[in-house]
C-alpha cells in the first residue's frame, strides 16, 4: 500500500519536529506520544485509501 506520503508530510500532518524526525532516522529513542501521533497520522492516510478503493 503506498500512502503517498514523505517524510515532511508526514513530520508536518504529525505535528511533530525535525529533531524528532531525524532521531527516528538515526535509530534513536523518541516518546511514546511522538509514536501516537505518527500511528494516528498514517492510520488516518490508510482510512482514506481505503475508502477510496
């Protein structure tokens, strides 16, 4: 499934940083709440991928 969705975007749709986003790159450890609002991010981008197929 391609969400059609880069990194900006979804650093962006995310509301979350650029330092967050570039630990995440580097393997590094970010909050649990960072987590969320990434899965909350692509879950909503997957509903709607869904609903259009």
């Amino acid at each position: 499934m391609d969400l059609d969705l880069n990194k900006t975007q979804l650093q962006e749709q995310s509301s979350i940083s650029a330092a967050t986003m570039a630990k995440l790159g580097k393997g590094e450890n970010v909050t649990n709440e960072m987590l969320a609002r990434i899965c909350e991010t692509l879950e909503r981008h997957c509903r709607h991928l869904l609903s259009c197929a």
